[in-house]
C-alpha cells in the first residue's frame, strides 16, 4: 500500500511557540530533526497532527513529520504493517480488530474524543414515517462501510431504543452519492458521519432520526493514533517525542476552535462556511481505558471482536 506523500521538509512556524531566547541558543535546522512518516486519512479527528505540523509542536519535539494521506482507517494499518509509515490515525475498533487478527498494531495516543455531540447520525427524509427504532425493523439503511463501526453503532441504537437490528438489511454506499441514495428511496435512512450531516440537513430535506454517536456512550474516543511492535521497542524515545507533540495539538485545538477550523480548512479542502457550521468534537487528550472500552463493548455485542479482547492489549506501555 503507497500512500501519496505530503513532503514539507522545511521548518514550520518553530518559532510562534518558543520564546526567542530559547530560540537564539537552539536554533533547530532540519539536520537535527527525526524525520517521522504519518499515514492519516483526511479527517477531523486527526486534526491534532495538522495542529502539530503547522503550529511547531513537531519541530519542537525534534521532529520532522511527513504526512501521507490515505483512503481509511484500514488503509493507514497496512501501510504502518508494510513499513510504509512510523505512525497512523485509526479508529479504535479498527485497532482492535488487527490486533484480534495478530497485527502487530499498538495503541500510543489519544485522537478524537465523542461527548454527546451529533457526531455519528442517522438521517432519514423529512416526509419518511420513520420515528423511532422499531420504524427501522425490515428497512434498509446506508453506511459508507459495511461490518464498520459506523454499522455497528448504529445496530447498537437501534436495538437501545426498541428497534431489532437483526431484520435490518445494511448496505454500503460511497460518500458522495449516501444522502442521494435516500432520497432516491434506494435505502429508508443513512448513518452519517460529519460533514455529511449538517450537508444533508442544510438542504431541508432531511431529519435527524439518532444521535448514534452518544448511543455508544456520553465520553468514549473514537479514533486513535498508533504504531507498530516493532518501532515503538526500537524508537521509544521518538514515539514519546511524537505523543507529546500530538498531545500538544489535541489541547491547543480544544481551546482555540476558529483558529484549528482555519488549519482544518486548509488539509480538508472544506468550505470554510461548512466548516464553522459543522459539528466538531474535542480531540482526547489522555489515553484512558475506559474511554475506549465502549468501542469493544459494542463491537463484542455484534461478535466483531473476541470477548477475550481487553483494552490493556491495545495500550503501548513505555518502560
């Protein structure tokens, strides 16, 4: 798996968060810095690495971050398990199911933290009879993946709130032609992530059915960044330079919302207008079990995950 690679070599705005003192006794070249390659797909929840690459936080950890950018989660574990990048963004339960397969995948720092927002959604047509859950029994509904947890939470709404997600026909459809496909009637409804919600909804033709992202639960991180085995024995050092720096950008990002939606602009190609009005998520800023834990509980609801499975092997554990 190759991923097209972002090459920005030169140092980035170091000097926006150092003071100039410290500058002018450690001047920092690219020679001194450890070049680090960073499979992410193109997606909010990474944001904390945009925040880092362009604000420094890299560079001041004596980092030089390549960004390669990817189709998915999935993509960005083949390339970190073909050696093709040191480090990746993924979602939780796609981790955990490469480590359920042997993948040599390990958990080393926080990415997006859900908190009740309408960050995961489904959406039906204004005028569809569909209320609640039990509506859903013997429809169809979209995902952009199929066996995904974006299914999976979905079930999991449905089966909370009186529905029976066993008569539900899932079927996959692209990003760009989900909220088609509902208005179509090829499918009753569509489990959306952001921006596609507040896109269908701008449009007046839809309504909101679920919140199926705080089905899951009120806290719990949806993605993550990781490394394999291998680098993180070989590498500590530089895998803490990197957690560090991401961990500086996951902070920043919380309390300086328009300045990261300029930066979110910029790598996601958004309209800036759909960026103000979508909806945006804290970034995790403390790798904490039990943030994580609701993933595996829905995902062993809906045998996609060994019940052996447990978060401490997810967690890399530097010595």
């Amino acid at each position: 798996m190759r991923f097209p690679l972002v090459h920005r070599r030169q140092v980035l705005a170091a000097g926006a968060a150092l003071p100039l003192s410290l500058l002018a006794r450690t001047p920092l070249r690219a020679a001194d810095l450890t070049e680090i390659r960073i499979a992410t797909a193109l997606a909010e929840t990474a944001g904390a690495a945009f925040y880092a690459k362009d604000l420094g936080f890299f560079t001041q950890a004596g980092l030089d971050a390549d960004l390669q950018f990817g189709r998915s989660g999935a993509a960005e574990i083949e390339a970190l398990v073909a050696n093709a990048a040191d480090f990746g963004s993924s979602a939780v339960s796609s981790i955990a199911q490469a480590r359920s397969r042997g993948l040599p995948v390990i958990i080393v720092a926080a990415g997006g933290l859900m908190t009740g927002k309408v960050d995961g959604a489904l959406v039906t047509l204004n005028d569809s009879p569909i209320q609640k859950a039990a509506d859903l029994n013997g429809k169809t509904v979209a995902v952009i993946g199929l066996q995904s947890f974006q299914q999976y939470s979905t079930q999991y709404w449905i089966d909370k709130n009186g529905g029976d997600s066993r008569t539900v026909k899932f079927i996959e459809v692209g990003f760009s032609d989900i909220n088609q496909a509902v208005e179509s009637h090829r499918v009753d409804a569509a489990s959306l992530f952001e921006p596609s919600i507040t896109l269908a909804l701008g449009t007046g033709k839809f309504k909101l059915l679920a919140n199926t992202a705080a089905a899951v639960g009120p806290r719990w991180l949806n993605s993550v960044w990781f490394s394999t085995d291998n680098y993180v024995q070989q590498n500590p050092d530089v895998t803490r330079r990197f957690v560090s720096a991401i961990r500086q950008g996951a902070i920043w990002s919380n309390s300086h919302h328009d300045e990261s939606n300029a930066i979110l602009v910029k790598y996601l190609k958004l309209d800036p207008d759909l960026a103000n009005r979508m909806t945006r998520d804290l970034q995790g800023t403390e790798l904490t079990p039990a943030l994580m834990q609701p993933n595996l509980d829905v995902m062993v609801r809906y045998n996609a995950l060994p019940k052996t499975m447990t978060v401490d092997q997810l967690i890399w554990k530097p010595r």
